[in-house]
C-alpha cells in the first residue's frame, strides 16, 4: 500500500504516482507505450492537411 504521511499541520500527503497507481492497468502498459507519439503525429497531420486544403481552396 501506499504511504500516507503527515506534514507539520497534520494534513495528508499522497504522491501522485501513488495515487494513480491504484487505477493502473498493467495489460494496458503495452497499449500506452507510444500513445502520445500516435496522437500527437495525427493530430498534427490533419492540420497540416486541412491546412493544405484550405490554401488550395483560395486560388
């Protein structure tokens, strides 16, 4: 389990790691591992090709 400890008012502390541990899902991990290199590469080749179309539109 995680630890949990006190600072100097009282108050809990909780890493974020260990937080979203919890809620991990080790059959995704093969999944993740690239996701935000996919995303961002088709992200950025749909506006790069609506932008294309746009400029092709203007003449």
């Amino acid at each position: 389990m995680h630890t949990i400890e006190g600072d100097a008012d009282g108050a809990e502390k909780r890493s974020a790691r260990g937080v979203l541990s919890e809620y991990a899902d080790p059959k995704l991990w093969e999944q993740e591992e690239g996701a935000w290199e996919r995303a961002a590469a088709e992200k950025y080749k749909r506006s790069a090709r609506s932008l294309h179309l746009e400029n092709n539109c203007e003449d």
